[in-house]
C-alpha cells in the first residue's frame, strides 16, 4: 500500500472514530431534543382531538415525555458513559477486525 493511501486511511479512521464518539457521547442530549420534538406533535394532536378518552391520552403522553426529556438531561453524562463501556464490553465487539475488508490491497502475485 502506498504511504499516501496508507496515511489517507488513517485520517479517514481518525474521523470515523471522533464522529462515533461525539455521537455516543451527545446521544443523551440528542435523545432528550428528539422527545422535545415529539411532544411538540402530541400538543399539536392535542389542539384538533374532540373524544374526551384521546384528551386525558395525549396529556398523559406529554407528560410522560416530558418528564422523561427532564430525566434524561439530568443523566445523559453517565448513560453515554455507561452505553459505551457496555458497547465495549459485548462479545461480538472483539470478533471486528482492525482493518475493513476493504482497506486491505491485495498485491498481484
């Protein structure tokens, strides 16, 4: 493999590394934005419903999300840490190669 190609790969794999690991460490947050997001259609839901069961539903809903939103901001720091260290942790994480199937050049003999 050429030193170029070589060096390319390792920036490449430098990236990937720094993305997967900005996202598993703001997954929390980002979960708790998402939920947010959610809550804003269930209040939407909410304005145009009539049937007084689907009413009590959706506030209950809300709420739920809500609080669970809340809960999650609060915690995020040490679930991201927790989900990675499991992640880690799991049997078939040390059955991945180092290298991709298809970083690898094969030379013609």
């Amino acid at each position: 493999m050429s030193p170029l190609l070589a060096g390319l790969l390792r920036i490449a794999r430098a990236i990937g590394r720094w993305i997967l690991d900005v996202a598993a460490r703001r997954g929390g947050k980002w979960l708790a934005d998402y939920i947010d997001e959610r809550v804003v259609v269930f209040r939407k839901r909410l304005a145009a419903v009539k049937a007084e069961w689907r009413i009590e539903f959706l506030r209950g809903r809300i709420k739920r999300w809500q609080a669970a939103a809340r809960w999650l901001r609060k915690n995020a720091g040490g679930l991201d840490d927790k989900a990675i260290a499991l992640a880690c942790a799991h049997p078939e994480v040390a059955k991945l190669p180092e290298v991709a199937v298809g970083e690898i050049e094969r030379r013609a003999a």
